[in-house]
C-alpha cells in the first residue's frame, strides 16, 4: 500500500464522519425544532457534540443567538 492508498483511505474515513456526524445534526434539528426558546436553551447547557450544535443552529435561524 502507497502514500497515495493510505491518504485516499483517510479522507474517505474522514468524508464517512463526516457524514454521520451531519446526519445527526440533522435529526437532532427536525427533533428539536418544535422545542421553545427557553427548553432549547436549558438543553443546550446541559449536552455536547451533535445536539449542541443542532440547538445551536436553530436558536441561531430563531435570531435567538448570535454564533
């Protein structure tokens, strides 16, 4: 296996996370988006990663915060 097959192999992992990692946010976002401002505001003290950033955005899209 050359350079060129192991930095090919590592972007693809890279590309799946990728993906993954976007199709959680948004399934978090359709979930959460009916939430009030203050129920998404508590949520978003008290979790990380992929939820954090859905409640972000839409507390963002609501004019709520400014990231």
């Amino acid at each position: 296996m050359g350079l060129w097959d192991l930095i090919k192999e590592g972007a693809e992992f890279v590309g799946d996370k990728y993906k993954n990692f976007n199709g959680e946010v948004n399934k978090y976002k359709a979930q959460y988006s009916n939430y009030y401002d203050e129920h998404l505001k508590r949520l978003f003290n008290s979790t990380s990663g992929a939820r954090k950033i859905a409640i972000a955005s839409i507390l963002k899209e609501r004019g709520i915060v400014r990231i």
